[in-house]
C-alpha cells in the first residue's frame, strides 16, 4: 500500500514535550534523538508548555516529513474550563503555521481523546470545523490536504460516523450513499472529499479540499 508522507505531523504532546510513549515515542523513534534533543533545550529555555500551545520544530529529523507540531491538547475536565475552545486554539494555530511556512499537507491526531479524555465525537466536530473554517477564510492557500490520523478503529469509525453527522445527505460514499448508512470509508461532500486509509498498524482519515 502506499504511504502517506506528509510536509507536516502534529504531535499531540504534553507540557514538557516528553516523547517517550504513544505517537510521540514512535516519531523519536522513528525521527532519531535529535527530536527529543531539541525538545528538552527548548523546554530548558523557555519553559514548560499551556494547554493549547504548539511548538514547531525546526525540522523533523530522519522523519520523512519537513516539520513537527508540538500541539498541547486541553485536558478535559467535564467541559467547565473551556477545553473545547483550547483544542480549537491547537487546530487553528497548526493551520495557521502550515499557511506560514507555506506548506502544503499536514496530518493530525485526534489530539486530547485519549489520555486526556476529551470526547471524541466533539474532538472530530471541532477538528473538522476549524479545517473548513480555515479553508474559507484562505482559499487561496498553499495548504490543500488534512490528513486525520488514527491509529485504533473505535476513533475512525467515530470520526466517519461524526462526518455523516455534519454533512449529512451532502455526504455520499463511493456508491453514492448515504455515509451515514454506509460503512464505507470513502465519501466526498461538496468541495470536500474525505477517505479512511489503512496504513499497516496507522488508519488515516484524508482530508482533501480545493
């Protein structure tokens, strides 16, 4: 199958940028060292990070990618201390760099639902929304491809289940259906066109928009 490489990836890391576990342990390995080098100089200097920061790396190591966000998901406390505007914080500035740097492509995880408990239909809602919002606002944009990566099945298929929610009869799989009867993971909307790509242990949610 062929793989994915993408200008960007977005770590979902926390406050001190530790990389040893999840997505982040497997780009240092992935990566090399000097991931996790210039992590710990840069919290040596600067400090430990908020929620809602991201971080950009000067370059991605032996990644085959040209840079990593360090984005600081919100840890999510029932909803009370504004966890759904800090995780649009996180998305919107990683839109934002890519159009900086003038970038093209850019995958990212279903940052905050895992470990921090943020409610994963929301998480895409909220992902999803930014994306089109940003692809509105610039639509002359080097960026044209978000890329979702999720790396277990529940997520995907929460992910594609919250796509029909959003779009509903705009949505249509391969064979025209409705993507929220159909289990296919393939639909487009208008403009939009979205895919579920197995990646041997990797299950990626395309993002494809003009």
């Amino acid at each position: 199958k062929k793989k994915h490489t993408k200008d960007v990836i977005v770590n979902a890391a926390n406050k001190h940028l530790d990389h040893s576990a999840g997505l982040a342990g497997a780009m240092v390995r992935e990566g090399g060292k000097s991931v996790q080098d210039w992590s710990d100089i840069y919290i040596n200097t600067y400090g430990k990070l908020q929620e809602g920061d991201v971080v950009v790396a000067p370059d991605a190591g032996k990644m085959k990618c040209k840079r990593i966000f360090h984005a600081v998901g919100p840890i999510y406390r029932k909803g009370h201390t504004g966890e759904a505007d800090t995780l649009r914080k996180c998305i919107h500035t990683c839109l934002t760099n890519l159009h900086n740097l003038k970038l093209a492509s850019i995958s990212i995880p279903a940052i905050s639902s895992g470990i921090f408990n943020f409610p994963k239909p929301l998480c895409c809602r909220i992902i999803v929304d930014e994306t089109v919002k940003f692809a509105k606002k610039f639509p002359k944009s080097t960026v044209n491809k978000v890329c979702l990566t999720n790396f277990d099945n529940e997520t995907v298929e929460i992910f594609t289940k919250e796509f029909g929610k959003l779009f509903g009869k705009d949505a249509k799989d391969a064979d025209g259906n409705s993507s929220a009867e159909s289990t296919s993971k393939s639909f487009k909307v208008p403009t939009y066109k979205f895919d579920i790509v197995q990646q041997k242990s990797e299950q990626t949610i395309l993002v494809n928009y003009i």
